[in-house]
C-alpha cells in the first residue's frame, strides 16, 4: 500500500502547563468578570482541541467553553450584559439549536469576544433507550460524565479557567497525547453508535498527527452496525466536511489510507446503484495508489509552482489550498473517470459527479472541477510525446481542434495545446501531472506494487510543462481575441451573431495562437481572404 499505518506510536513532546496569549487573557478575564458582575458560582472549562493543541505548542483559534448548571444561551445573554456594563459591545450573537437525529446532541450559543469566534454549551450527561443511540433525557452532566461522552481521550481535556489548571478526568487523556495513541474514553462501538461521525473524527487526528488507532477503536470503527449507522444517520454534508479537512490536511494519503483499511471507503465515498462499467474490483486500493502517487510527485515537483500567486477563492481561501485539495480529489477519483450512472431522466452522468454533489455534498463548482480535470487527460496523454520533446512531428494522430484552421507543421503543437489549456485553465499543471503519471506508468499492477521512480515522473513531467512555458502558453486563457464578434460580422455581413459567429472565432484564435506575433489587421485580413476562398467554392 502507499501507507501503512505505523505499528509502533511516535514520542510526543507534551507540556506541563498551558501559557496563555495576551488574547486569550483578555478573554477569559471577560469572562471570569461575568460571574463576578452576577456573583455566579460557576465554572468555566475550555474543552476538547484548544486544550489538546496547547499542550503540543500549537496555536489554536477554536475556543468552546463548557458550563457546568446553566445553558450557553443564558451564559451568552450574562456576557453581553457585563460587556456593555463595562462600556464594551457584544458581537454577533447566535444560537446553533441542537438535532439529534443527525447526532448533535447539544445546542450551542456563539458569539465575539476581542475578534475571536467563541462557543457555549453546558456539560452534559444522557440517558438512552435500549434500543436507539438518541438520548431520550438530557441532564446536566460533571465535567468527568462529559468527558466521558467525548470522542476520544486526547480530546477529553478540560482546562479550568477558575483554576488555571489541565483537567483530565479520564485519567488518560494526556497518557494518550504523550503516547500517540487515538482511544475512546468509554468502549468504542458505543462511542460510535453514539455519534458516527466520531469513526472519521478519529481517522482525521490519527492521520493529523500521525499517532495510532487503538486496536478497539479499528475494529469498532470496521464492524457493520456502525458502518450502517454512519450511512444513515450522519447527514452527507457532515460527512463531506471531515473529508475535505482531511484531504486538506498534512496527511491526506494517510486519512484516505485509513478509510480504505477500516472498509469505510463506499461508505464515505457511495455510488448510486447500477455504474457503468461496474466498480472494478480493488478500486479502492487503486484509488488510494493514485492518492499516493499524485501527492509524493506533487511533493517532489514543490507544490508552489501549482498555484497563482496572492489570488484568493470567494470563501477566502488561498487558489493554491483550492488546487491542492482539488488536485487529490481528481487524483483518488481517477479510477472512476470512465464510470457513468443514469440520473432520474436516465442521462448518463460521471459517478464522479454523484460522489460530490450527494455523496460529500460539496460544491457544485468542485465537481465540475475534477471531471474537466479527467476530461483533459485523454487530450494531455496524446501531446505528451510532443510536449516531452517540444516537436511536432509527433502530433500526426491528434486531430481535436485541427479542423479549426488550416495550421502550419510548427505551429501545430502551440495550437492544440493553447485550446486545451483554455479548457482547463489554471489547473493544467494538475491535469499534465496526472496524465504524466498514466502515461508513464505502465500498468495497475505496477502503480500498486510502487513499481516505478518518482523522479523519472518528475522529469518527464517538467519537460512538459517547460515546453509549455517556452510556447508562451502558461495563461493562454487570459489572450485577449485580435477580432471582435462585430468584426466577425461585418465580414460575413450578417446582422446578427450566432453558430457561425461562434465557429469563426475558433477559428481566429487558432490563428491567433498559431501566429503569436500576428496583429489585428493580419488577422483580420486572413478572415476575409479565407472566407473570400471558400464562397468561390460554394
């Protein structure tokens, strides 16, 4: 396999105390300033990551409170209310109801404090029926009774803000940090039948901080009944959600390792019933071999090349964050990219579609993504030789785009490769990576076996891609036309645009990139002789 979980867990540099920034002062002191302004008795707990993260030196910006006796509503009201006794403003208060049948048992309130989202809930203790994982009484737990009902130890750590001490009521939490050991608190299958999405919870900071699955949390997490309760009871949305933090993780080969080693694979990743050509046997391990591949060359070539420099997606994100998560979805999915299914109108669609849009439910925009992606491959796996060695000679069985215009010899591969990478735009690099790693691995058997040397890929892939560069071809998409669709009239005399308009500008522009130097006037010039020619012969 391209990973294998590791037998023997890491050393791990655990601190004794937590050291507050002057932030998080800030914070608490509001806080503790709120019982006082009251006079309440409670305590206040950080709970869960923050704790986990401090104690390994990291940063952490994900502050959830837990309160003893007292909702996060109520608490949240009693903020706001000293915040402005002290002549300070709340901000963006919201209450977040909760919905046990998608297993979030807990409401919890939310608001600012010094510019950093903080959350509320109180600790809890549930009872459930025999027959069901819904708890049917919720009470006011002790902090041990919710540390218990956490998902794993290392995320069972309280820290006491009253007392300014690390609380481990498990009495194994930090043993665990310090030994790299992902365990439940309780037994756990019924951790998992409690809430399912703990399974991929713990894939994702086993793999995150490379520490090992407990060997009953492996064999919880692979039994039936809690691959069935993942399926139906955690909504796909929830479920999408961890994968992308895993694949946008430092160990996305390893999470995706896991979920394939643990028979989670079609569970997380589900297809709609009758796929065409039916699901190949070992997909899955095929489809973790391409993970692998795809991201030790991505290592190997510097991922920095990839992405655009300082451009940012809608969300915020950094463009090369949206390439490199993208790029491994394309990459795991490559096994699927022939694979069809019939929708309700019975169109045949790409099962790769049906992953994202109802499996994960993510973005419409990322699948459309991912399949142009495999699109491009047919046409990458064609010019490669050319691209390789930057001659055109190669290009006699390559006739996409061809009958655009009639393009001279030397021209022929700036041309083909100029509308492809129109197509794909900035992902072309992606696409000319994967195409690289098909072409030149020879069969399934060896990309399975790692039966190849990544820096031959390399190699052959910055060939092509210097190819590309010394064509001029890097933003091709951004070439701005020579001739206008007025223009492109005026010449056919047509009163308005259409096919023909349509077709006319395909062919301009590969004559455009067919004539890198030509101006306007050329090209325009061009038009009227070839379209002149071709009326005579009507």
């Amino acid at each position: 396999m391209a990973v294998a979980a590791s037998s023997s867990p890491p050393f791990v540099q655990v601190r004794e105390k937590i050291e507050l920034t002057d932030i998080e002062k800030k914070i608490f002191d509001r806080l503790l300033g709120t019982l006082r302004h009251f006079g309440l008795q409670n305590q206040l707990r950080v709970a869960g990551g923050w704790v986990r993260d401090k104690l390994l030196g990291k940063d952490c910006y994900d502050i959830d409170i837990a309160l003893d006796n007292m909702l996060g509503s109520e608490f949240v009201e009693k903020v706001a209310q000293y915040l402005l006794s002290v002549g300070e403003e709340a901000q963006g208060i919201a209450i977040i109801p909760s919905n046990p049948d998608q297993s979030k048992h807990l409401e919890t309130a939310r608001m600012r404090i010094c510019d950093m989202w903080i959350d509320f809930v109180n600790l809890r203790c549930e009872e459930y029926s025999d027959n069901s994982r819904i708890p049917t009484k919720q009470k006011y737990g002790t902090a041990e009774e919710d540390a218990y009902r956490r998902d794993l130890t290392i995320n069972s750590l309280f820290y006491n803000i009253n007392t300014n001490l690390v609380e481990d009521y498990t009495k194994r939490g930090i043993e665990d940090l310090k030994s790299g050991k992902i365990v439940t608190p309780l037994p756990a299958k019924a951790t998992f039948m409690d809430d399912p999405l703990r399974v991929l919870r713990a894939i994702r900071f086993g793999a995150r901080f490379e520490f090992v699955l407990d060997k009953e949390l492996k064999e919880a997490a692979s039994c039936d009944d809690v691959k069935a309760a993942l399926a139906a009871k955690i909504s796909r949305e929830r479920i999408g959600a961890e994968v992308d933090l895993m694949i946008s993780g430092n160990q996305p080969v390893k999470a995706m390792t896991y979920i394939c080693d643990l028979k989670l694979f079609w569970v997380v990743f589900s297809l709609p019933p009758k796929i065409e050509p039916a699901e190949p046997e070992g997909c899955d391990r095929l489809s973790i071999a391409y993970l692998d591949a795809t991201w030790n060359l991505i290592q190997l070539v510097g991922y920095a090349s990839f992405s655009v420099s300082g451009k940012s997606t809608k969300n915020g994100s950094s463009w090369m964050d949206e390439q490199r998560r993208l790029s491994l979805y394309a990459a795991m999915f490559l096994p699927l990219r022939e694979t069809t299914y019939k929708d309700n109108k019975s169109k045949k669609n790409p099962v790769v579609n049906f992953i994202f849009r109802d499996s994960l439910k993510r973005k419409v925009s990322d699948a459309e993504t991912v399949i142009n992606i495999h699109h491009a491959l047919k046409k990458f796996l064609l010019l490669l030789p050319s691209l390789a060695s930057n001659e055109d000679f190669q290009l006699t069985e390559v006739d996409w785009a061809s009958e655009l215009v009639d393009i001279p010899v030397h021209s022929k591969l700036r041309v083909l490769t100029g509308f492809l990478l129109r197509e794909i735009k900035g992902f072309w690099r992606v696409a000319l990576l994967m195409s690289t790693l098909l072409y030149e691995i020879d069969s399934t058997e060896d990309l399975l076996n790692k039966n190849f040397q990544l820096d031959k890929l390399k190699d052959a892939f910055k060939a092509a891609e210097n190819t590309v560069i010394q064509l001029g071809l890097e933003k091709v998409w951004d070439i701005k036309p020579l001739v206008n669709g007025k223009e492109i009239m005026n010449v056919l005399e047509l009163k308005s645009g259409g096919p023909l308009v349509r077709e006319w500008q395909q062919k301009l522009l590969a004559w455009q990139l067919a004539n890198p130097s030509g101006s306007a006037e050329e090209c325009l010039e061009w038009m009227k002789q070839t379209h002149s020619k071709r009326l005579k012969m009507v």
